[in-house]
C-alpha cells in the first residue's frame, strides 16, 4: 500500500496554484517499512510524481483520459516530452 501526498502547480496559463514542497509516502510490505520521498506536480490535464528522485519510479497519469489514475503512462515513449516538461518544472518548483 503507498500513501501520497499530491501537489499543485502553477499551470501554464499563468494562474497560480499552491504548491507543496515536502510530501513523502510510506511503502508497506511484510518485513519493513520504508520512507520513500514522492514529490508530485499537477497540471490541469497531467499529474508527474517521482519517488525518490525518479530512482525508486515515476508516474505519468493524463486526468483527461484516466481521471482514476489507472494507467502509469511515464514509461511510454509517445509521452517523453511531456514527462520532460514536468521533470523540468518539478525540478523548478523544488529548488525554490
């Protein structure tokens, strides 16, 4: 089970939006528990999270589509420049 605490970013248009900087998960098995740190950004259409700086995996949902967040799109290379685009900008974001 992992438990997030999700973000907000200022979209492209302009607006701002609040953003939160520390969010961690827990990650739950049968033999530890772990902290693993997941920073999220949200745009109006798109969600980008990495855990643990992309190490530990990165998630890609289009709210658009998958509003549910059942399809990890990250990994698909149609999408690369999109998670690109919100690496950068979460990047952006945490180094303020």
């Amino acid at each position: 089970m992992t438990s997030t605490i999700f973000t907000s970013i200022p979209p492209t248009d302009g607006r701002t939006c609040s953003f939160r900087t520390k969010p961690v998960g827990k990650v739950f098995n049968s033999s530890k528990i772990s902290t693993i740190e997941g920073k999220s950004v949200r745009h109006e259409r798109w969600r980008y999270t990495e855990w643990d700086a992309g190490r530990n995996g990165t998630e890609l949902y289009d709210h658009a589509n998958d509003p549910r967040e059942f399809n990890n799109l990250a990994v698909e290379p149609r999408y690369a420049k999109t998670v690109l685009e919100l690496k950068q900008l979460l990047e952006h974001r945490n180094s303020k």
